[in-house]
C-alpha cells in the first residue's frame, strides 16, 4: 500500500525525496527525468508512485526514471514512460535496488 502526499511537479526534472509517495507530472511539455532516492535510504518494501498526470507523455515526450549511483531499477539504471496517465509503482529492497511493483 502506497499512502502519503503527492508531490506535482510542473515540466522539470525532479530528483526524488526519501519522503516522496507519488509524484505525478502536472504538466509535461518536453521529456524529463525522475532521479529515484537511493534504496538504501529508504525502508524495505517502501513504495513510490511515479506517473504523468497531463496527458502529454507519449514515445516523444517521456519521463525518464533513473536510479542514483550503482542502484538498479529491476537489472537497469532507467526505465520509461511513454503513455499518457501512465503510473509506475516501484519498490525499494533497502539494500541497492527498486522493483517495479
């Protein structure tokens, strides 16, 4: 279960808070990238909602999310979203990677 506040975010690279729950493009006009927390700042089985909220996110213009330093996301540095009011949930390991969950 995912529970805290949202965190919008209006056409910017956002580099992600060991506090942040779900963070949604509220407007997306160009692609951008999510700098995920390192994993092991943050709990086992901590989640995180990444996702766009605009309706603009398409193979053109994406969101980026990209783990810090030697983290993983799954056996990758990054991932993409490339459709509109796609949502990511991931999960942290606490150790050195996220898992889509």
């Amino acid at each position: 279960m995912v529970s805290g506040v949202l965190t919008p975010i209006f056409n910017s690279n956002y580099v992600m808070l060991n506090t942040d729950s779900f963070i949604i493009y509220e407007t997306l006009i160009t692609t951008q990238i999510v700098t995920l927390a390192m994993a092991n700042s943050v709990s086992s089985r901590y989640y995180v909602v990444i996702g766009d909220g605009s309706g603009n996110c398409s193979p053109a213009i994406s969101i980026i999310i990209k783990s810090e330093g030697l983290d993983q996301i799954g056996n990758r540095s990054s991932i993409l979203i490339t459709s509109a009011y796609t949502v990511i949930k991931l999960a942290s390991d606490g150790i050195s990677r996220w898992y889509l969950g």
